[in-house]
C-alpha cells in the first residue's frame, strides 16, 4: 500500500503569503493520529509531531 506525502506550508504574515517547508519534514506523510498543535508556551508557533523510526531509542 502506497500513500501520498504530506505537505507543510509556513506562514511569517498572518496567512497573507505560504512559503512550502515539506522538505524539513523530509517529505513525510503526516498520520492522522499525530498532526500540529498550537505551541504550549507561545501561540504564534505550531507544534508538528510525528514518528520516526530507527535510531537508538527505538524512534520513540
């Protein structure tokens, strides 16, 4: 089974202009069950999270 990436776009005007970012998620897809969050500690920011896998703490 094969599935499309998922694109990120970043905003630096209030959503007046969207500059494409994908390739600083490596062009990934996106699952539902993780996505982006408002930023905890500043609102202006969003929270993308994701999985990874490999690495050395089992990509947890």
């Amino acid at each position: 089974m094969t599935f499309g990436q998922s694109k990120l776009y970043r905003s630096e005007d209030y959503g007046k202009n969207f500059k494409d970012i994908t390739n600083l998620i490596n062009n990934t897809f996106i699952r539902t069950e993780f996505g982006m969050a408002i930023g905890p500690e500043n609102s202006g920011k969003v929270v993308l999270t994701a999985e990874v896998s490999g690495g050395s703490r089992g990509g947890r």
